[in-house]
C-alpha cells in the first residue's frame, strides 16, 4: 500500500460504504434456504424419472399427478381441512380476542395467557393429546377429527394478530357509532369488524397455508381414507420417491406464494402498508 | 319579570326562559373507587347555549361530558336532557351528538358516508340522506372531499367531517370534547370563529369542553369553571375573568398578581409597603391575611388617577412581545407584579423603562379582589 491510498480509504470508512460482509452472509443464507427447494422445483419438469440427473424438460410428472386419483382426493381434502379450519377458528379467534382485549380483570389477563399455550405446546404433544382425546372419546378418526383439531390449533395465531389490532383501535371510534345511534352490535359490525378486516383477511391467508400444510396434527388426526395431501406424500415417500411428489411441492409451493402475495396485497387494497407485519405476528 | 338580571349571576342557573333547560346536571358524581373525578355537579344549561366546561386537566370536565353523552354512568345524580331524565338511557337513545377530541371518524368509510351514518341508523330515507348530507357538508366547506377517505385529510379538515357528521343529525345538544385541541394556533382561531358562527346559525346548544381560558373566554355565553371534580365558578365569561370567585378562578383565568397583605380599615397593608386602599370588602375579617389579586392589564405605569392604589417598585425585566409589553415589577422584596402595556408609544415606554429604575404604579380600587 502506498501512503497515497490511505487518505481516500479513511473516508470511505463512513456508513455509506458497502456492506460487504454482511451481502456474503445474507447471500449464503437464501442460498442454503432455498437451493433444495430449487432443486424440487427444477426436478419437478424433468423428463426422465432420475432425482439426480436433469435430461430434457417435461411437464410428465404433472400430468401423472393430475391423472392419480389418491392424490388428488388427497388435494381436495387438505382443501377442504384449511378452509373448514380457517372460517372456524376465524369466529371463534376473533370473538376470543374481542372478549380478551375488553375483558380487563385478572380472569381476563389468565385467560389471555393461557391462550397463548398452544403457540409454544410442542406440535407433537398437542396431535398425541388430540388423538388419545378422541379415542378416548370413541369418536373415530376422520376428516372431521382433522378438521376439529386444526380449528383448536388455529384459533391462537388469530387471537394473537387480532388482539393487538383491536387493542390498537381507538375506543372513541366504537362509541362515535353509538353516539350516532348504533347499538352495541350495530357498533360492533360496521365500524369494528371493518376496522379489522385488513387483519381478519391476513390472518385468514396465513391460517390457511398453515393448516393446508401441516403435517404433524394431521397425521396423528386423520382417518385411513382419504390422508391429507402431506401425509399422502410422507406415506408415498415410504415406498421410494417418485418425481410426482416433486410436482405436488412446486404446485404448493406456487399455491403458498401465491396466498402470501395476497396477504402482503389485501391491506394495501386498504390503503395501509405492513401486511408483512401481520404475517410476521407483529 | 326581569330576565336579563339572572344572566349575569355567578350562580349556576341557566338564564331564565320558560323552556325547560337544554340539560340539567342534578348533584352529579362519579367516583372510581375512592377517587372522586366529578363531585356534586349541578349545572342548567339553557336551550341555545353556548356552554364552556374550563379547568385544567384531571378536573373532571371530559367526564361530566362523557356522562351527558352517555359512554359514562354516574355514580349519583342526575342527568335530564330537555326535562327528561336519561340517566339510564345508552348514547344511542339519547338526543345528543359528540364531536370526539380524536374525531373518531370511521377510516373505512369516505366522507360522505361517515356524515351519512347517523341519519341511516335513524332511518331516514334515501333522498333525505343524500340531501341533508350534501348541504352539511357544503356548511363545513367540504362538497368536494365528499368521496375521499378519512385518512387521506388534514387535521382541519377532519374536524370539519367529525362536526358535520354530528350536526347533520340536529341533535338537542352538540357535546364538543376539546375538538380543536390538535389543531395549530391559526387553524385553532380559524376554527373558533367558525364554530361560534356555525353555533349560532343552526341555533343548537354546544357543550363545550377545553382547558384553554381564551377560548373559553372568546367563544361561550356562560361558561363553568371545574378544578379536582368541583365546580369553582359559573357564570358568563366576563364574570369569571373579572369576578373571580375564589384564587384558584383568579389565576387559571389568565394571569393574576397576587400580593400578599393583612386586611384593615378598608385597604390590605403589605408586610414591607403602603396600605393599598381596596374598600370595604363583605366576608374579610379585620386583621386576617389575605391575597390583593390585580390583573396585568389593570394596573397603571403612567397617569395615575387621584383615588387609586399606589406604590413604587423597581423594573426589573421588560419583555417586550409585539402589540404588549410586560414589565415585572419588584414591588417590596418577593412579590413582584407583572404589568401589561399596550404598546401605542412603543420608542417613548422603551426610553422610560429600561429596567432597574424606580416606577409608580397604581390601580383602581375597584379593579382588584381581595382572596382570603
């Protein structure tokens, strides 16, 4: 290094110089998140049935998936499991959050806390609780166990975006209504529930791609026939690897895209940023 | 009858008409616990009224309106609107409208729409709507606003769509919750004149509430003093401001010298200076010490007048603020007056009272309140 040099990179030690290290780090971390799902994706189009080697692309295993009875049963359950999940712990989240935010006694704050038990109960326990509940109950597993556990599951992830939105909502606004002659109710559907709609529907999306994949909670729930779509897989899977199930990842891969890109766009439809925010249960 | 001599009682009766009062307050309380925010509040308001609830913050103001309104239960007492008692009525049976302090418009709603929500409640039909809404929001100057949403407004324009959305109901009584208190100075003024305009075309009660003295004092017709959830005074404005009754009225309202003295033959002795001749005073006790409470504006600099009040003080600060001047004035060591002058002769006072010169000041007797 000559001294000439020295002088212009004492300047550049501002914050305004690049942050190179930390683009590395960043670079590596996407790489590694989502190099393998790429790798899904690329083999999801290849025409020959190798998962290691690409030959031409092909829309074949598309097309097989499309013709397989199983799975598309299996499909068109999981669909049905996360809309019945969602419109269920959709009412019962956002009247428990209601009730919490409004409910300011000491058997409110407890409720509250013991609200939040099953974000951090182990998925595990709460799909083995879930069977040995119904079993012990004689109820036999089938779609609707599915759907009854994944409502329980649901309903805290609702409550906990909402409660915040609605404790953000300013009190004077509901009473506005009221001194305009609503009633409670009246109050409480056109002026609070459209307040909220932004995060209702953003916690509609990310209830639903929740449940559509989730595997723990049906897989201990759910009857022989039909299996969800990932317990299908997982079953499949045992049997050896078929490129088919590389196409069913890209389709629910394209499907979850999909419906984050419709959580981030609902609020803006509302003239309000940060559906990131609601996602990301801030 | 002789109407117009109860108009200017300190009294809390309204002025005498033969309407039943647009709201009685009967020994109104509300307690939280073992706090009290309001305490035996009795108030007649007068159909037409402008009426100011005045008193600093936690006095209990907002409370007693949000108890006409509706959103807060007393505990005790008595709430009639139009002779009516609706103590137990919710605000959605009461006549009466709120502009909120926040506006608590209705985001999701536009303009037009948020005026429109009282008269659909009330079921007012389609082509009523439209057109008591259209001439509302013409009052308020917002005709061309009437599709945007809330969010999208400035603060004055808000506050129009929070009034409009209120007055197109014509309620019995406009409750105002110190709506201009986000505004900035000019808008604020704007707003004042407007409202008081606006109050005495459609000819509705205001009950008004804020903590700032000048509007109170420029916009009421009677307005109500409350400091720690009691009332302290009652009366028009000009009553409070020159008629206070007691210490706490005489210096909330804008600013009062206070001097120190002991009460004796007609005049209050300061400890260190001259008798200030004051007259006789009715419920002063001889040789009790008392408070001499003079108003900036009232005390004299020049020209003093045979028959007043007099004693010499040293300048000591001059502030000097555009159409006024204050000086503080040392009277005796620790009590110090301010003085307001009016700055007619601008470069003449500068030349006289430059500070720490030697000054005869005087007032009228009948100018100043001697507070126990």
């Amino acid at each position: 290094m000559t001294t000439s040099s020295a002088a212009p990179r004492r300047t550049r030690r501002g914050t305004d110089r690049k942050p190179r290290f930390a683009i590395a780090v960043t670079a590596a971390f996407f790489a590694l998140l989502y190099l393998p799902i790429g790798v899904v994706v690329l083999f999801s189009f290849n025409s020959q049935r190798s998962l290691t080697v690409f030959k031409d692309f092909s829309l074949r295993w598309y097309t097989a998936f499309f013709q397989d009875p199983v799975l598309l049963e299996s499909l068109g359950m999981s669909l049905r499991v996360a809309t019945v999940a969602m419109a269920g712990s959709l009412i019962l989240g956002v009247t428990l959050a209601l009730g919490l935010v409004r409910c300011r006694n000491r058997l409110g704050s407890l409720a509250g806390l013991v609200m939040l038990v099953p974000l951090v109960t182990p998925e595990i326990v709460t799909g083995v609780a879930a069977m040995l509940l119904f079993k012990g109950m004689q109820i036999p597993l089938s779609t609707g166990t599915v759907m009854l556990a994944e409502i329980t599951f649901s309903i805290s992830y609702v409550t906990v975006i909402l409660r915040s939105r609605i404790a953000a909502l300013n009190p004077e606004v509901e009473e506005a209504a009221m001194d305009l002659g609503a009633t409670r109710w009246q109050s409480l559907r056109l002026v609070t529930l459209p307040a909220l709609l932004p995060s209702i529907l953003a916690s509609a999306v990310l209830i639903f791609a929740l449940v559509f994949d989730d595997f723990v909670l049906a897989y201990f729930t759910t009857g022989v026939d039909p299996q969800p779509l990932p317990v299908r897989i997982y079953s499949a899977i045992r049997f050896g690897v078929k490129p088919t199930i590389n196409a069913v990842g890209t389709l629910m891969l394209v499907g979850s895209i999909a419906l984050i890109a419709l959580a981030l766009f609902i609020p803006r439809l509302f003239g309000r940023r940060g559906g990131l925010d609601l996602l990301s249960g801030k | 009858m002789t109407p117009v001599t109860t108009t200017t009682t300190t009294t809390a009766a309204g002025p005498a008409t033969g309407l039943a009062p647009a709201v009685r307050l009967d020994d109104v309380c509300k307690r939280y616990g073992d706090s009290h925010a309001v305490r035996d509040l009795s108030l007649d308001i007068a159909p037409g009224e402008f009426f100011s609830l005045l008193g600093p913050s936690g006095c209990g103001k907002t409370t007693s309106l949000r108890m006409i309104g509706g959103f807060t239960d007393p505990s005790d007492g008595a709430i009639l609107l139009g002779g009516k008692d609706v103590t137990a009525l919710p605000p959605n049976k009461r006549d009466v409208n709120t502009v909120f302090q926040s506006y608590a418009l209705f985001d999701h709603l536009s303009v037009s729409d948020n005026v429109a929500f009282g008269l659909k409640r009330r079921g007012v039909d389609r082509a009523g709507i439209r057109e008591r809404v259209a001439m509302m929001l013409e009052r308020v100057q917002l005709t061309e606003l009437a599709d945007r949403k809330p969010t999208t407004l400035s603060g004055g324009q808000r506050q129009r769509v929070a009034l409009a959305r209120a007055l197109v109901n014509r309620p019995q009584v406009l409750l105002l919750d110190e709506p201009l208190a986000a505004l900035d100075l000019k808008l604020r003024r704007q707003m004042q004149v407007e409202l008081k305009q606006i109050q005495r075309e459609i000819g509705i009660t205001f009950v008004f509430v804020t903590h700032d003295q000048d509007e109170a004092l420029t916009m009421s017709d009677r307005m109500a003093v409350l400091n720690d959830g009691r009332m302290q005074q009652c009366g028009t404005p000009e009553d409070v401001y020159e008629r206070p009754a007691n210490s706490f009225v005489a210096s909330f309202m804008g600013t009062s010298n206070m001097v120190p003295g002991t009460y004796r033959d007609g005049a209050v002795v300061m400890d260190e200076g001259p008798a200030l001749p004051v007259g006789p005073r009715q419920g002063i006790a001889e040789n009790s010490r008392v408070n001499l409470a003079i108003r900036p504006e009232k005390i004299w600099l020049s020209d003093l007048a045979p028959g007043m009040a007099r004693v010499t003080g040293v300048v000591r600060e001059t502030v000097y603020s555009g159409p006024t001047t204050t000086y503080l004035i040392e009277l005796t060591p620790g009590v110090t007056v301010s003085v307001l002058e009016q700055n007619t002769d601008r470069s003449r006072m500068e030349d006289r009272w430059s500070g720490g010169e030697d000054v005869e000041v005087g007032w009228l007797p009948e100018h100043c309140l001697v507070l126990n």
